[in-house]
C-alpha cells in the first residue's frame, strides 16, 4: 500500500475548487490510488514527455508520480 503525500501547491489548487462536490470526487479518486497499480476502474494515462502519470476526474486532471509513495504533483 502506498502513502498519499499533497504537494503544497496541489493542496491550494484543490482548495480553489469552489464546488465542494468536484473537490471530493477528487479526493476519493486520488485516495483510490493508494492501492496503485491495481486501481483497475480509473482513467490512468502515462504522461508521454515526461515522467509521471495523470488520473482524470471529470474536467480535471490529476498529475502524480510515483516513488516509494504517491506524491500528488498537480
């Protein structure tokens, strides 16, 4: 199981979403990931000119990396 860990500035973009609805559907998503690889139902690409995935979550896409945990970077 892996550890979920915010980046600051992703912390701040997500508290910019002003519906509280697409905010929460964004934290389950990403709390999803914590069993990653095995997330078999999720829009998950690998990015292609540079490191890291993105998940996507209605009109949002979730930049993240993977390392010894999952670091949210966008």
């Amino acid at each position: 199981m892996f550890q979920i860990e915010w980046i600051p500035k992703a912390f701040r973009q997500l508290m910019k979403i002003k519906s509280l609805r697409n905010r929460r559907k964004i934290e389950e998503k990403v709390g999803m990931l914590d069993s990653w690889p095995d997330c078999p139902e999720q829009d998950i690409k690998k990015l292609v000119q540079q490191s890291g995935y993105r998940l996507r979550c209605g009109d949002w896409w979730i930049l993240f990396d993977v390392d010894n945990g999952i670091q949210i970077i966008e």
